[in-house]
C-alpha cells in the first residue's frame, strides 16, 4: 500500500508549522482520461434501491454542525456513545468546516450530558497544556496558545471558538480540560525538564543538559521553527549515541523519584518524566524505532491513567489515525480499551475544504480546494444516495448478509486527504479500506464548507 506524506509547510507559509504524518492512498485508475479514440468506459451500475432504502432506515438524519445547537437532534448518541470511556472523533480532510463544528457539538453534548471531562487533539503534549490552563483558570491569551499548537490546521475560527466554549463552561462551575497527545515537537518538552530540575534539583541541571544537549540543539523554539540543519540532518551515529544519552537522562529522574516527589509531589515528576518520554519519541520517530502513530497512543494512554478511571475523554484526530487499521493510533487504543472506545469516521460527497496546495512535491501555501466527485460505487457514493443532507450511520452489529447492506463488507474507495492536496491528481486520495473494520460510526455530509484559518501569533518563550 502506498502511502502519502502530509508534508511540514516551508517558507511559503512563514509562521505556520504542518504536522507530518502518513495517510494510506491507493492509486486508482478510474479517473484517467480515455485514449484517443478508445470506447467510454461502460457506466457503472447505479446504487442499489434496497441500498439507498437501508441507509435511510438504519442512519439518523441531525440538524447542523455548530455547537451552540441545542441536543433535541443529537440526544441519540447517548444510546450510541453508551459506556465508552473514549470518543475518538476523525475527519477526513483537516480543512473542513462542519467536522470541525460537529466534533465540537459532539465535545459539548458529552460534556454536558454524559460527563465526559477531557478534551486531547492530535497536537503537541506540552503545548496543549497551556491551553488547558486557559480553559480551567483563563491564564494566557487562546488566540496565542492556539497558534503556540504549531498546526495551521487547528489555528481556526472552529477551534478558538470551541476553546472559549471550554472556557465559558468551566467558568460556570464546569470541568473541562484541554489536552494533545503528539509528540513532533520536542523544544517545550526539553524545556519543562529543565525548570523542573531547576526547582527541585539545581545542582543536576548542567549533568542532564549536557546528556540532552545532541537533541536540545536542533529543538525548535516557541514558534515551532527548527534550526537548520535539523536533527533528521545528522549522521546515524549521532542520533544512535544520542538516544543513549536521552536515555541516561531518563534514567536520572527515575532514579531521584522518591526525592523529586517529596520536594514537589507526584503530579509535578509525573508531567516531568513524560516531557522526557516525549522528547526521546521525537527521536524515536526520526530514527524510526517507533511510529508516530504508536507514540500518540503511549501518550494517550499516559494521559486516560494520569486523569483516572473515572474520566471520560474525546478525542480528535483525522481519520487515518482514530481508525483500528494496523498500525494506526486507534489501532493500539483498541487493544488496551476495545469496546470502551467508540471511533467516529467524518465523510462527505461534495464542497470545499482548507488544505495546502501541491503540484507534485511542491507545497504553494494554504488555499480553497474544491472536493472531487465521489469515486463510484464508493462508500460515499452509497450514502450519498440517501435523501438527508447529513447523517449518522452506526456500523456496528449489522446484518451485512442482507442486500440492503452488503456494500458495507467492502473493500471499496473511501476518500483520505488530511492537510495537503493535489488538485491535479484527485484519484490519488482514496483509499480501499473494510469500513466497518476501521470505524464504528460515520457522519457523513452531503456537503462541506472549509475551515477560516487565523492569523499566527505565537508565544514569546516557553
């Protein structure tokens, strides 16, 4: 399977920082041109009307997207959501509007009416943090944070405004936190290791300086930028005696545990020793001893045991990720939770969307796509013969033998862009997954609106 690299943004995009990340692609021939003089292709078979009639019978139309609604709409995803402790909530592109609205209604409906508490996004574990101060206490400007997430993609009118939802609500006796789980920036986590031990060992600062100094050099700073030449630019060797050394340094706050916890207590080496663990997987991913995707489960994890078995967490992240294919974050989550987590695939027919523009390995800065029309015969080709502009299908526990959903043992097209688009090769943005076995719910659209991106303003220093 190939697979399409959701590139960082270069100097055409100063300021904004693009998470890297791999999305499955498959290649489909189905929109090349015809030779000069061939036969047209024949037409495809339309969708079947016991099809058309089983999605309208087993989905449930809702209203709109923005989280300022009321929940009359959305009042069965209770019976949905049920006893799931994790609500991972996906989106196929990271620039469309109504997925960004409709997790956020999603985020206020589980907070309000079946006490979730927590908030994480696929964005960078320390920087979140921040915002959860902003959330809980009103510390710091949002707009600032926001940026201070290093991803344009989350930099929107949608988020900020989900934000200060957050906000308004823990401001009236609410207890909301706000969370990320990615780990491609390792500067602030270097950072928090080093005022730690400046509070509670000063005289070990400059040993584990010194262990982490062949990383802390080419950390990027508050602005997410990175020194250039980077740490992906050094030899095999450096890295290879550097994860040796970030490893000692991980082992001199294990090592001091007892001391450090009773200086400054639990929480405060707890949120120490993970900055350390998050450090090391950037290294991780670089070297490629461990995936992306595998270190945002860790910390996922880390995060579910550090809130307590009480909590009740949502998560957002694109598609690729929530899902339970091999390899994927959702993958690893459902071997530790299985069926305490519900994953949510986002879909749509038609619209636009935010992404940056590509022509071949090119990035030329963000810009309004338009999405091409569904592949045939593909998954949205099938639900967008239903009559509701939007909908909720549940997958789950369906009799697939029957006619009316036997498109949904697949494999079949579904569409898989995330940050980046190349409007002259729409075909390469789909993939050929077994819905059902990646998702255990789709909202899909009939059409969508792209996201507003803000302007960046980022933090002065850590």
């Amino acid at each position: 399977m190939s697979r399409a690299r959701r590139c960082p943004l270069r100097s055409r995009l100063p300021g904004l920082l693009l998470l890297v990340a791999f999305l499955p692609l498959t290649q489909s021939c189905g929109d090349d041109p015809a030779a000069p003089g061939a036969e047209p292709p024949p037409e495809p078979p339309p969708i079947p009307a016991e099809a058309t009639t089983w999605i309208e019978s087993n989905s449930v139309p809702f209203d709109g997207s923005h989280l300022s609604l009321p929940h009359d709409d959305i009042e069965f995803l209770r019976d949905v959501v049920g006893d799931a402790r994790i609500v991972s909530l996906g989106e196929n592109t990271h620039g469309t509007r109504d997925f960004f609205e409709m997790k956020a209604r999603i985020l206020r409906f589980l907070v309000e009416e079946m006490d979730f508490d927590a908030f994480a996004i696929e964005a960078t574990w320390p920087e979140a943090n921040r915002l959860d101060r902003y959330v809980r206490y009103g510390e710091g400007d949002p707009e600032i944070l926001l940026s201070g997430l290093y991803f344009w993609t989350w930099n929107t009118e949608s988020v900020l405004e989900m934000i200060e939802w957050m906000r308004a609500h823990n401001e009236a006796g609410g207890d909301v936190g706000f969370y990320g789980f990615d780990m491609q920036f390792p500067g602030m986590a270097l950072h928090n290791v080093f005022e730690y031990l400046r509070a509670v060992d000063p005289d070990r600062v400059t040993e584990v300086a010194t262990l982490v100094d062949c990383l802390t050099r080419y950390a990027n700073g508050p602005d997410g930028r990175f020194p250039n030449p980077g740490y992906r630019d050094q030899t095999d060797d450096h890295r290879a005696a550097c994860g040796v050394s970030l490893g000692e340094a991980l082992d001199q706050l294990l090592a001091n545990r007892e001391d450090y916890e009773a200086a400054a207590g639990e929480d405060a080496f707890a949120v120490a020793l993970q900055s350390m663990r998050v450090a090391i997987q950037y290294h991780m991913q670089v070297t490629g001893d461990q995936t992306r995707d595998e270190s945002m489960a860790e910390n996922t994890i880390w995060l579910d045991e550090h809130l307590g078995p009480g909590s009740r967490m949502v998560l957002w992240a694109h598609n690729f990720h929530v899902s339970t294919q091999p390899g994927a974050q959702g993958w690893y989550l459902q071997g530790k939770y299985g069926e305490a987590m519900l994953v949510v695939g986002f879909s749509h027919e038609s619209g636009t969307f935010t992404g940056v523009t590509q022509r071949g390995s090119t990035n030329l800065g963000l810009g309004e796509h338009v999405l091409s029309p569904p592949l045939q015969l593909s998954y949205e080709h099938y639900l967008s013969s239903a009559a509701a502009p939007r909908l909720v299908l549940d997958l789950r526990n369906r009799d697939i033998g029957s006619a009316g959903a036997s498109w949904l043992t697949g494999p079949r097209s579904f569409r898989a862009i995330g940050c980046c688009y190349d409007p002259g090769a729409p075909s390469r943005y789909w993939s050929q997954p077994r819905i059902i076995e990646w998702f255990d719910v789709l909202i899909h659209y009939e059409a969508t609106g792209p996201t507003t991106v803000l302007p960046g303003r980022y933090p002065e220093r850590f």
